[in-house]
C-alpha cells in the first residue's frame, strides 16, 4: 500500500524529519515530553496542572476540550472555554499547547489557540479531519487507532502530508489485543518499526495505553529506551478528583519522578531530554 513515492515515506525523505511547536523542536536526538490532565475541567485545575509540568520541564502542555468519550453521558470537555484556559495556561508558563480536534469543521476555532492540533484515535481515519488539518501549516499529533495497523497509520498521515503540511508527529497509544489486565496493549515495537518507514517523529502515549497509574512510568522508560522522540502523559494535580480518565494520571510528584529518570536514561539511547 505505501510506497517509497509517499511523502511521509523515509525513501521519499531520508533524513529525520523535525517539528517545531511554538519553539520546541520535536525529531532527531531529542525527547520531548508533553503533558496535562486528560480534560480541562477547571482554571484551577489547569493552571495547576501547567505550572507544576512546566516546572518539571515538560515543554507542551496537554489538555482536551473537546471529549470523546466513550459514553455520551460521560463528561464531554468545557468546548471554547477550555481552550482558552489551555491558551492562557500555555503563555502564562511558556508552554506549547496541543488538544483535540474532533471535527473538521472545529479546526479554525481549535488553530485559534492550540500549537498543535491532537486528532485522537478514533479519529485516525476521519479522512475529511485528515484533510483540513492538511491544508494548515500547523503541527499535528496523529494518534494510532487502536486496531489500525502500521501501514494504515502512516496512510493517515499521509493524508495530512499530501495537502502540504508535513507539519506531522506521530504517537503510538496502545492497540487493543486480548489482554484485558491493561487497558491497550502498548505496541512498542511499532517505534523502531516506524522510524525505519517514516522519517516523522514518533511518540508514545504510556497513560492511555495502560490506563493505569502504576505503569505508566516503567512503559514511559521503555518508550525512552527504544528510540521514542518524546511522551504525552496524563498528569492531574488531583487525581482522585479528576472527571476523566484519573485512574491513569500520574500525580505531579510522580510526573517529576519521570521527568528524573527519563533525563537520566536518554543518554544511554543517544537522546537526551529537550
Ligand atoms: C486523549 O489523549 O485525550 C485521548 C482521548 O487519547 P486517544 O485518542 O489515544 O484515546
Ligand atoms: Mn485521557
């Protein structure tokens, strides 16, 4: 299906490609690490959630407005009032900020204040999303769809690529397999698989992966280890508190932790932390 004739393609464009995202340059050595609560729930919430990131060195802020979530009952996302929350949160602590677009018709409003947009994984192949995206310069985030194949994920950004904005970053979040003890399956062999197909950077997503807490730092460290160009992790500055997805973020305390080890280890694997 892909051939060498994709722009994404690392035939097409050998050398490691590089996405800047409000002055953080994400590919090559570097790890870079974004981070936030699943949702903005708050000003509160998310001004505590940036500052505590920012200071552990953390260099985009995560956060979603727009939710999809599985139950139509569950807890939706604060639409434009989050976003502009992220914004306010992201200049105040000088930290870019990447959400979800769920539609391409939110992509204008959504390019208002993100740095980079987020298209989730239930999204991977909304190709009219794919599209719109395609057609700014700004950097997206393609999330893996959780039964989407390697080859049909790289389609997708392709997709993105071939409207002009080669502006992509990829993130691997777990597939679903038969395993029911973590929430996905993280495939982590699909990073170095990646790598050797696409010049894009790849990142891993250790929170949705698992979904829980207690293993989103060693399957951070491995991402670290097997050549991931950064993270995205869920970080809450009351967990216990949170409206979504709180069994899996990791406190600020822990966050910090990470951000420790991860500074530590990247040498080891030729990268260091950004
Ligand atoms: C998220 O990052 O908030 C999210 C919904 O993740 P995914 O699309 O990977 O499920
Ligand atoms: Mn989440």
């Amino acid at each position: 299906m892909m051939t060498e004739s994709y722009k994404v393609s690392r035939a097409h464009h050998p050398e490691d490609r590089t996405v800047i995202v409000r002055g953080t340059v994400i590919g090559g050595d570097r790890v870079v690490v974004m981070a936030g609560p699943c949702a903005v729930e708050s000003r509160e919430q998310v001004m505590a959630a940036a500052e505590s990131v920012s200071r552990s060195g953390a260099k985009l802020l995560r956060g979603g407005a727009f939710k999809p979530r599985t139950s139509p009952y569950a807890f939706q996302g604060m639409g434009e009032e989050g976003l502009r929350l992220l914004r306010e949160a992201g200049d105040r602590f000088n930290l870019g900020v990447v959400t979800e677009v769920m539609d391409a018709s939110q992509v204008p409003m959504v390019g208002e204040y993100a740095d980079m947009f987020q298209i989730g994984a239930r999204n991977m192949q909304n190709i009219n999303l794919l599209r719109a995206v395609g057609k700014t310069q700004k950097p997206v985030l393609l999330k893996r769809g959780m039964s989407a194949t390697i080859e049909e994920w790289l389609c997708s950004a392709e997709y993105i690529a071939a409207e002009g904005n080669v502006n992509i970053v990829l993130c691997e979040r777990g597939i679903r397999t038969f395993e029911p003890m973590t929430r996905y399956t993280l495939d982590l062999s699909a990073i170095p698989v990646v790598r050797s197909m696409t010049s894009l950077p790849v990142i891993v997503d250790p929170s949705h992966a698992t979904g829980s807490r207690a293993y989103v730092m060693p399957m951070a460290r491995a991402a670290v280890a097997v050549g991931a160009n950064g993270l995205i992790v869920e970080v809450h500055p009351s967990p216990e508190t949170a409206l979504c997805d709180g069994s899996q973020a990791l406190t600020t305390d822990d966050f910090e932790h990470l951000m420790n080890d991860i500074r530590s280890m990247a040498p080891i694997v030729g990268m260091r932390l950004s």
